[in-house]
C-alpha cells in the first residue's frame, strides 16, 4: 500500500518535472499552473458545477488540475484550440495512464474494455444475434442510445477536433476514443469527482448491469449481501484506499468486493473478468480458460466471511444448476431450431420470424436470469423470473416448431 502511494507520488511529481533540468522543468510546472488557474476562473462561472466537482475531488487536493487531465499535443488527433491553449474533450484511459498506469492495464486485460467488439460484427453467435437486433430489426438510431450507451461508441470526429453529435456524448464501458484506447473510467468513477466510493457502490454498476436480461442489481438488492447493504450502507466507511478496504469497514459484499476489489490476501483489480469460471452471458455457459485460478480467487474473498464448506457447496449447486441448464433447456431447443434452418423452414435472415424473437428471449432473457440468479444468491430470479419461465416457454418454442414442421406458419 504504502509502495503504491509512493509510486502514485512519484510518477504525479515527474509527471509534474519531466526528465529536463529540475529549475525549467519547475518553469514550465508553473507555467501549466497559471493556464490550469485560468481553466478554473473562467468555467467556475460558465460551468460551476464541474468546478465544485473537481474542488471535492482527491484530485484537486494532489494538485491534478484541468490542465493536467485535458491538455493536449498538436499531434493529437482530437486537439482543439482553447482559450489560447491546446486541449482535448476526452480524457481517455490512455490519458489516466500516465498516473494510473495498473488500474489501466488491468481494465484493458477485462472483458468490459473488450465491450464495443460487437460493433464489428465478426464475432460469435450470441453477439451477431444481438447486433442484428440493435441495428438492422430496430435501426441505428435506436442502438445509439440504446446499446452504445452501455456498451460504448467508436467515437468520430468532426471539423476542428470536435466530436460528432452520433457518437459523443458517450460513456459506455468499451467506448474507442480517438487515440484508440478503449474504454471510459467516468462510466464508474463519474466525473470530476472520481470518488472511490462511488465506484464501489452496487447502484453505479447497475446502471448498465439491469433489465430483463442481466437483472444484476435487482438479484443483488434481493439477496442477503444486498438487503444488509441497504440496512447498514450509511454506518460503512466507503473512503479507504484500494488494497486497505476490508471486513471492518462492512458487513457484506457489494459488486465491487466480489469482482474488484482487495479484501484479505485477495488482490484488488480492475479486471473483472479474473474471478469468474463461467460464461453465463452466452447462449450455452461453457467454463473460461484459466477456470479454476479464476474460481479459487472468487473462493478466497467469499472466504473472508463464510467457511470453506459453505463456499464448497454454493458453488457445487450452482454448478448443477448451470448443468440443467445447458443439458436441459438449451441444448434441445437449439438442436431443433438448428433443424429448422437446415430444412429451410427459417431463413438465414435473423429476427423477421416470431419463432426467432422466442428462442432469442429463452436463452438471452430467461436463461441468463436464471444463471445470474443461481450465482449471485437471488432464489427469485433462479426461480420464478428464471427456470419457471425457461420451463413454460420451452413447452410453446416446442409447439411452435411443430406447428412449422406441419406447415401451420
Ligand atoms: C475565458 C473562459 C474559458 C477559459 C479560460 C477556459 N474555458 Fe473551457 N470553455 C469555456 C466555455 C464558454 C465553453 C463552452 C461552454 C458551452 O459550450 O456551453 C468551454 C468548454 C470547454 C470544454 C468542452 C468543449 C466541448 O467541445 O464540449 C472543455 C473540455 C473545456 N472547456 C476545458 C477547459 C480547460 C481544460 C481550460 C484550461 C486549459 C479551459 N477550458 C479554459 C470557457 C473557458
Ligand atoms: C482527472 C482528470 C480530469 C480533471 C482533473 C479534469 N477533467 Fe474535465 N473531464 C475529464 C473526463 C474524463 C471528462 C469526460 C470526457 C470523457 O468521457 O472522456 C471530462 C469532461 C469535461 C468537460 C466536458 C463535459 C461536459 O459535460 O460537457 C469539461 C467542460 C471539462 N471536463 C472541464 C474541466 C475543467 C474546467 C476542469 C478543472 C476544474 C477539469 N475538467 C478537470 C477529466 C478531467
Ligand atoms: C497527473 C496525474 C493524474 C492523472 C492524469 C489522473 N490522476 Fe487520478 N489521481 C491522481 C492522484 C495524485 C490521486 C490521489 C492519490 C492518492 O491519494 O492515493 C488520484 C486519485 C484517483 C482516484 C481515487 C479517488 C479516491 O476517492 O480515493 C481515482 C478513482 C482516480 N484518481 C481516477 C482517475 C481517472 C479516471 C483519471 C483519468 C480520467 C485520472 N485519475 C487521471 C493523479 C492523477
Ligand atoms: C443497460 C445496458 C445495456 C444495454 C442497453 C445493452 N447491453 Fe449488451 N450487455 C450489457 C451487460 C451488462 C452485459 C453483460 C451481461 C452478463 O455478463 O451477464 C451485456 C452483454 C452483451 C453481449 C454479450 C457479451 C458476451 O461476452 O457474451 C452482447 C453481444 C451485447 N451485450 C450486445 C448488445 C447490443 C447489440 C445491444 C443493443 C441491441 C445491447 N447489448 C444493449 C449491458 C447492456
Ligand atoms: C457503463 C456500463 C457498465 C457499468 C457502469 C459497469 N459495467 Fe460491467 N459490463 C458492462 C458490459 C457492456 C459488459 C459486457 C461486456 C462484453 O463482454 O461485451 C459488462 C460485463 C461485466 C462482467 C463480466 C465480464 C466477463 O468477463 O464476462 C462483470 C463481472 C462486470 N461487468 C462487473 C461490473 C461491476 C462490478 C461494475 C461496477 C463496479 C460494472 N460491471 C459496471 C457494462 C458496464
Ligand atoms: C467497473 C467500474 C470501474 C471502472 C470502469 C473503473 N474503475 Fe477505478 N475503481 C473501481 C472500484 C470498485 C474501485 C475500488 C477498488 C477497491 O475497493 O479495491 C476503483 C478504484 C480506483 C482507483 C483507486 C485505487 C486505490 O488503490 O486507491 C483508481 C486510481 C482508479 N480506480 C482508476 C481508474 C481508471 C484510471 C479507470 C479507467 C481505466 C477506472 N478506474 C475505471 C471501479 C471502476
Ligand atoms: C457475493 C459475491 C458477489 C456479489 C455481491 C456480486 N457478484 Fe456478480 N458474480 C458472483 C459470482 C460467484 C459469479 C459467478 C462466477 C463464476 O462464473 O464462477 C458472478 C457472476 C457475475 C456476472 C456474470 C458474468 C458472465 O459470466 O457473463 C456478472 C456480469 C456479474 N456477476 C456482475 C455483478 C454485479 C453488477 C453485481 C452487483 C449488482 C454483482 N455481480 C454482485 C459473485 C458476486
Ligand atoms: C464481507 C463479508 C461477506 C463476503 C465477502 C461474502 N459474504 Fe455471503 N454473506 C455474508 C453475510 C453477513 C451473510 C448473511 C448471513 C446470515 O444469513 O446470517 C451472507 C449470506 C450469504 C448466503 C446466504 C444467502 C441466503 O439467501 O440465505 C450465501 C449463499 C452467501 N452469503 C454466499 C457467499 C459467496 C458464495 C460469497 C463469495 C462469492 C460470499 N457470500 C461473500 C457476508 C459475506
């Protein structure tokens, strides 16, 4: 911990002083001061409320200014001359690095940097399906603010280094800016504020981790970690630095302690993919590479506060119930509407069939409330939002696609 800081302390101060001699290294430091001083006068009265942001944040007290996050090089191809200085809009992971450079490379090692991979299209049949719906079934404009949203645009740029009004503004968490780094730490830490404590709160997560088909906050406000969170949040300290938030601070997990944050011998991370051992998004759950150091991790920040056997037998049936299923409900139904493409009963085409809306919600919708529900302690999304549906549902995709074979619709 106290290395980190160090380090943190070092880079900022040679971030401040560069490599050039101390006396014009500290010329030029005060130089970026005076241009940082008047970022401040001036937006203090055009925009106050970025201002007062910036002054509560650790930012403002290490002496980060303005001018340190947003100047920019003449190179940079998304610079803008302003007010007689040279910066640009977005401050990108790639920007954040220069102080930061762990947290960075761990969110690039993540899958939510990985997260605008569907805007290519070449990716596997859980995300064509998806990208199909978004932009061709429903139309651009709907995934701009729906999909992009959460996921993050290919940001572009207009005259003068401006950004254009299709792409930005845009926070999703695997955003391409355009130095070409992906992704937006103000997706978690909201700007100018860049509070710890924000992030490590299960309602920042959920803007994006909601609805019906990832209902991660609901499951988690309705488990037991949840409803001791939103008994005890208030008497809980959320300020202490990374690696130092521990049991004494709170009584049960938020999103951030299980998938991020560093609590015994656990390391924090911003990967959040380093915990996990399935993959319950996709339309099958086959287990990750690496899957069983990945668990073990998960395992050890679990037991900080339950027994061995306790953790052994969560997971045991949770296994079982990613097992049913895959064995049980999906892979049948895709074997039949595998069938149906093959005998030309459905068209290659994706989504202009009431059939393929149906399966899509059985494996997108139901299916994953039922593999979140069982891993995250929410019985009611297992159950009755979960494989109740997958139960019921299963009986009319059956029917309908009986009802095809006999030339019925
Ligand atoms: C003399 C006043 C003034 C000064 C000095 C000034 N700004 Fe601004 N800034 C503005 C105004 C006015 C806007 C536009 C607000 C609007 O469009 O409503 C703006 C907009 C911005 C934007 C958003 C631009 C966009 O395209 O969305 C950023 C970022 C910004 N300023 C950062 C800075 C930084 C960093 C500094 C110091 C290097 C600085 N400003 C200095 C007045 C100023
Ligand atoms: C720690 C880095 C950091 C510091 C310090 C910082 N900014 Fe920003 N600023 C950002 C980020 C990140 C964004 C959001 C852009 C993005 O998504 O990349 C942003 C966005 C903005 C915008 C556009 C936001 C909007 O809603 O239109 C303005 C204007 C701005 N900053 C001005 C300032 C001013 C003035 C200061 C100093 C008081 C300042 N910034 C300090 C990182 C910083
Ligand atoms: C010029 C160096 C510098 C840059 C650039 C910078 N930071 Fe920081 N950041 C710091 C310092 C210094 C601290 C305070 C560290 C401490 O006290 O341990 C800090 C602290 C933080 C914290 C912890 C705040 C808390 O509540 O404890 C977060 C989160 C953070 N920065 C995010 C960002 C993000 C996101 C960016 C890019 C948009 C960024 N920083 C850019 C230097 C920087
Ligand atoms: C409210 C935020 C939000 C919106 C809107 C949204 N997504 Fe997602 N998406 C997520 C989250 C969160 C996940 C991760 C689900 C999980 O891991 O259980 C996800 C997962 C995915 C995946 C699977 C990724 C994988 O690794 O298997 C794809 C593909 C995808 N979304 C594409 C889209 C498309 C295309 C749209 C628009 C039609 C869209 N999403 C709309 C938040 C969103
Ligand atoms: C701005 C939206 C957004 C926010 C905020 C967000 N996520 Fe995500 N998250 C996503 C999307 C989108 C995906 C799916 C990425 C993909 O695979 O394409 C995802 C995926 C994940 C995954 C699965 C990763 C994998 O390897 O499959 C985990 C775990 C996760 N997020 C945890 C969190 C936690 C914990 C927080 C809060 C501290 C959080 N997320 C905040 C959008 C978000
Ligand atoms: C998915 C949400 C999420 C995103 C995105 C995110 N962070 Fe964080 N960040 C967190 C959480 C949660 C913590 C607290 C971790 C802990 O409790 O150990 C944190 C802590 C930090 C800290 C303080 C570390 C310390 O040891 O005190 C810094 C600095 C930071 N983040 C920088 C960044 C930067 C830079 C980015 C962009 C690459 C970023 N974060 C993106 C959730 C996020
Ligand atoms: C008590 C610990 C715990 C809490 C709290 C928790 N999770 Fe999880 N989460 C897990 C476990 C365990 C898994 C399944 C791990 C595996 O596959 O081995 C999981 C799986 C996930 C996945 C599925 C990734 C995939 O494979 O597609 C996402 C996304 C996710 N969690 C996000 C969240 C969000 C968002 C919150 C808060 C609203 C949250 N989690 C709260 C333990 C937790
Ligand atoms: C910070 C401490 C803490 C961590 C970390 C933690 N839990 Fe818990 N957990 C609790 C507390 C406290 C309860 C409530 C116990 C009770 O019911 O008396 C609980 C309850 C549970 C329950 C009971 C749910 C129910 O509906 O009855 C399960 C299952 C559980 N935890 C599993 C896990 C798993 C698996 C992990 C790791 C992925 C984990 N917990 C991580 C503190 C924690």
């Amino acid at each position: 911990m106290f290395l980190k800081k160090l380090t943190i302390i070092l880079t900022v101060f040679m971030v401040f002083l560069g490599s050039a001699a101390e006396a014009k290294a500290g010329s030029v430091r005060s130089k970026e001061l005076k241009i940082a001083e008047k970022c401040v006068s001036c937006h203090e009265k055009e925009s106050p409320g970025i201002v007062n942001d910036w002054k509560s944040s650790q930012h403002a007290r290490g002496r980060v200014t303005c001018y340190d996050c947003h100047k920019a090089e003449k190179t940079d191809i998304d610079v803008q001359q302003h007010e007689g200085a040279l910066i640009s809009v977005i401050v990108s992971p790639r920007d954040c690095s220069r102080c930061h450079s762990k947290e960075v490379r761990e969110f690039n090692e993540s899958h939510h940097s990985k997260a605008t991979t569907f805007l290519s299209g070449k990716t596997p049949e859980g995300r064509i399906m998806d990208n199909v719906l978004g932009y061709e079934v429903q139309g651009k404009e709907s995934a701009i603010v729906g999909c992009e949203k959460c996921h993050g645009s290919k940001i572009e740029l207009g005259k003068n280094g401006t950004l254009t009004a299709e792409t930005w503004p845009n926070q999703g968490i695997g955003r391409i800016n355009p130095d070409g780094s992906a992704g937006s730490c103000t997706a978690c830490h909201s700007r100018h504020k860049f509070s710890i404590a924000e992030a490590r709160k299960p309602e920042t997560c959920g803007t994006c981790h909601i609805g019906p088909d990832h209902p991660h906050i609901e499951i988690y406000m309705e488990s037991k970690h949840g409803v001791i969170y939103a008994n005890e949040k208030e008497t809980w300290n959320w300020d202490i630095a990374g690696s130092n938030w521990d049991t004494q601070y709170y009584r049960a997990p938020t999103c951030a302690t299980c998938h991020m944050s560093g609590i015994g011998n656990v390391e924090s991370t911003h990967n959040v993919s380093s915990r996990l051992s399935w993959k319950l998004a996709s339309p099958r759950s086959e287990p990750r590479k690496n899957w069983r150091e990945k668990r073990e991790t998960m395992q050890k920040v679990c037991r900080n506060c339950h027994s061995t056997n306790w953790v052994k037998g969560f997971y045991q049936q949770g296994d079982n119930a990613i097992k049913l299923y895959n064995e049980k409900f999906y892979d049948p139904i895709k074997a039949l509407m595998d069938g149906l493409y093959l005998d030309g009963l459905l068209t290659e085409k994706k989504f202009d069939e009431e059939l393929e809306f149906k399966f899509f919600e059985y494996w997108h919708h139901e299916g994953r409330r039922a593999r979140a529900g069982v891993f995250m302690m929410g019985a009611d999304y297992a159950q009755w939002h979960g494989f109740y549906e997958l139960a019921r549902n299963k009986l009319e995709i059956e029917r309908l696609i009986k009802e095809k074979r006999e030339g019925k619709h």
